[in-house]
C-alpha cells in the first residue's frame, strides 16, 4: 500500500507493538513459568501525555500477556488486542470503528508481523533494533530503543506537533 501521510498534527491513533516497543524485547519468565515484562515509566508518561492531546492510544500484540493487560489498565489504554496474527485486519477494523482513516495513524512496530500496518499507516515509526524489513517499512527510526523510552520520543512528536499552530 501506498503511505500518504499528512502532517503529524493530523494524527489521531497511535497504534503500538509490545515486545521490542514496549519492552526492550527480551522474554523473562519467572519460577512458575510466567512470562514477565518490563515497562518504562517514560513511556508511560509519553502515552498519558499524547493522550491527554487527544489521541487515541491502542496497543496490537502477537503475543497474549497479563502483564501487558495490567500495564494498558494502569495507562487507560482501551483498545488492547493481544494474540493477534494479522495486525493490520484488526486496525483496520478499529479505524473503522474509531472512524480513523489509516492516514491518520502512526505506529511503532519492530519486526515482520508490524510491516503490514506499517506501511498502512500515515507515519511508521521504528526501533533501533527492528528487524531490517520494520526498518525498510517504517518512515522514521527512534533514536531510543524500545522499552527505553523509544515510545516516550513519538509520544513527544506527536504532542508537540499538535501544539504548532
């Protein structure tokens, strides 16, 4: 798909990856087997702002966590989906609901199951780290790695775009 992307001040949804956005990547599982996550209070900061300027936050993961449950409940992140296979299906049918044109999106992805949405999106953000074909995709890199306050620095992006005139 073609991005047309307009100015970032026009984005109103900010879709993001958990693991390697969210979290630096690495899978930790206690004595019980539980998968555990870390999260960085930057990024949580960043998200509280961008939402308080009016943008919509969802979260779109591949993998199912209680962690990442309670982190997205903490946030006020409403639009949680987890498990998923075909990302891009489920934002669409979000945008669809939200009444969100991909255009007026951005994400932060990492690796092959984000390319999809991000080449859908108006503004593809990615890590660092990503895999080279989350690179190729996306139309910026974060100078942050993910889980280390790579979210925070879109979040301030998109905030600071909003308060241009």
């Amino acid at each position: 798909m073609a991005r047309k992307s307009g100015p970032l001040r026009n984005v109103r949804l900010l879709v993001l990856d958990v693991d390697g956005v969210l979290t630096d990547g690495r899978l930790y599982y206690g004595a019980r087997g539980e998968a555990l996550k870390v999260f960085h209070v930057l990024d949580g900061h960043g998200i509280r702002e961008v939402q308080r300027a009016g943008i919509v936050v969802a979260v779109i993961s591949g993998r199912a966590s209680p962690a990442v449950r309670r982190r997205c409940r903490e946030l006020g992140i409403r639009h949680l989906r987890q498990g998923v296979e075909d990302k891009l299906a489920v934002l669409q049918r979000l945008c669809a609901r939200l009444g969100v044109a991909l255009e007026e999106c951005a994400a932060v992805g990492d690796d092959t199951p984000d390319v999809p949405v991000l080449r859908a999106v108006g503004h593809a953000f990615a890590v660092p780290g990503a895999h080279p074909s989350a690179h190729r995709a996306a139309g910026r890199v974060t100078r942050a790695a993910g889980g280390l306050g790579a979210v925070r620095e879109v979040c301030d992006l998109l905030v600071a775009a909003r308060a241009r005139p």
